[in-house]
C-alpha cells in the first residue's frame, strides 16, 4: 500500500460518512447514511448494524466505552450496537430544524471532549441556507446553535493544540473551507476567515481530517481525489481513489498512517467506478492523532 488506493471494504453504502479509527478496537467504524447503518472493520471481518432513523455523524463516548453518540435526523442519539445487527438508540437531545426534511450532516469532537454537528435541508438542489452547526456539551439537555446561514456544514476538524476549527461547506454555490480561532476554554469559535476557496481547484469540499503535522485533508468530492492543505492553507497534494465521490476520511492503523476514505455510489451507470460506496486506504507518509470521545 502506497499512494495508490487499495479497496478495503466493498461496502456499497450509499452515502458512507463519518470514519472513526477506535485505536482500542484496532477497528474502523463508519456510517451509512441512507442505508441507515453503522458499519465496523476490522483484521476479523465487516459487521453492520440496523438503524431506525439516518446516522450522519458518529464519535465514540469516554463514558461508555462501546457506545457512540451520533447525529441523526431528530437530534442526537447514543447508539450502541446489539447481537443479532441491530442498535439500541437512546435520545440525548431534539433539535428544532429550521424547516421539515433536515438531518444532521458532517460532525466530531474538539479535543476537549465536546461533540460538534451540523445540519442541513435534504434536497440539496434547492440550496437553502437553512443548515446551522451546534455544540452538544457534557451534561447539557440540547445542542447550543454556534452557525447558521449554512447550506451543506462539511469538513470539520480541529487543529492538534485545539486552538483552530475548520468548516467547510460543500454546497456547488459555496466551496468555501473556513478557519476559526478556537477558545478550548468554553468551546467558542471566533474571527471566521476563509482558510481554502476550492472553487477553483477539484471537487467540493467533504470531510476532513487533520495529521500530526497539523494539515488538513478533505475530499475533493466529485474529483476523485483527497487533498492536502499546510496551516497556511496551502495545497500541498492531491491523492486519487478510484471513484468519484469521496466523501471523508480519517487516520488509523496501528501507526494511524493509514488514511481510510469512504464514498458515495449514486445511482445511474456505474460501470466506470464499480466500487463507488467501498472504503479505501492509502498511506500518505504522515501519521494522524487519535480521534477524541465525547465526555457526556
């Protein structure tokens, strides 16, 4: 395995999200959006587990090991897979959406333990500015509104010291990454600045994640391709898979220097990207910090 993507699950999901590197697991666990499942690999096999509403975005909770708190279409859940493929949800908080067919979308930890998450409209063809970014804290009743004004909320991650947020969104009007200054005091961002226009440059900007020398990479959906940016916001290369749309990644491995990227397989031919909806690898030659849990 190099820079050449190599297949590790040929998952089919139709919109696979959110990669988690469970460092005490050796596993990666990932969701699948409308297929309504959570997904986990490992040397032993690929398991899934069934769930009721749509999970976007997972993160692992330091309270109880085993458990996972996602973002879904209602609001935020703890899930916890059971025997027999399924998972026992329980609701942690509702979110009032801006507007009826809205669900969670791209979310994580900061370093300190607290779960970030943003939502949007489903059909994304219409473009409204209807998606907001909260912050869910350890003992809070509901998730705190940080944005609004968003179409698709996308790539966040934060820098090694916590000190950066990143966010981007992905909508085709928008392709905007932006830097926050981030208070790792009480979860505050500040001085919004735009970090990365990908206008200009291949795909739209999906998920992201961030190595130990503090770049960030996100999926050039659409192009096939995962980028690397300095702190500067300087794209400093580009990996290919072998379908269109890459959706996020994360690092992990027993080194985390291997960079696991899941997809999206849309309907239509496919028979130039037959595993569109697969988990890749590839091993960019930087290693990545491990993922931090949610102190609920």
């Amino acid at each position: 395995m190099g820079s050449q993507a190599e297949l590790v699950v040929d998952a089919r999901c139709g919109t696979g999200e959110s990669p988690v590197w469970s460092v005490a697991e050796s596993a990666l666990y990932w969701v699948d959006i409308p297929g309504r499942a959570l997904h986990r690999w490992s040397a032993a096999g690929h398991t899934q587990w069934a769930s009721d509403e749509m999970p976007a975005c997972i993160a692992p909770r330091a309270d109880l090991p085993g458990s996972w708190i996602a973002g879904m279409e209602s609001g935020l859940f703890s899930l916890t897979p059971q025997d027999g493929g399924t998972l026992a949800a329980t609701r942690l908080a509702e979110v009032s959406h801006a507007r009826p067919g809205m669900r969670f979308n791209d979310g994580r930890c900061d370093r300190q333990g607290r779960f970030w998450a943003g939502t949007m409209l489903m059909d994304m063809a219409a473009g409204a500015r209807v998606g907001r970014l909260y912050r869910h804290d350890k003992g809070s009743l509901a998730p705190s509104l940080q944005l609004d004004d968003l179409i698709v909320p996308n790539g966040l991650a934060f820098s090694p010291d916590g000190r950066t947020m990143y966010l981007s969104d992905s909508h085709p009007g928008v392709q905007t990454i932006w830097a926050f200054d981030y208070d790792t005091a009480t979860g505050t961002p500040s001085k919004r600045r735009v970090f990365v226009d990908m206008n200009p440059l291949p795909g739209r900007p999906d998920g992201a994640a961030v190595d130990a020398d503090g770049c960030y990479w996100i999926c050039g959906n659409d192009a096939g391709q995962v980028h690397r940016f300095t702190p500067e916001g300087r794209l400093d290369r580009s990996l290919e898979v072998p379908v269109k749309k890459p959706a996020m990644c994360a690092f992990g491995g027993p080194k985390l220097d291997t960079l696991f990227v899941t997809s999206i397989r849309p309907g239509g031919d496919l028979s130039d990207q037959p595993l569109a909806g697969g988990v890749f690898a590839l091993r960019p030659g930087t290693q990545g910090i491990p993922e931090p849990a949610f102190d609920g």
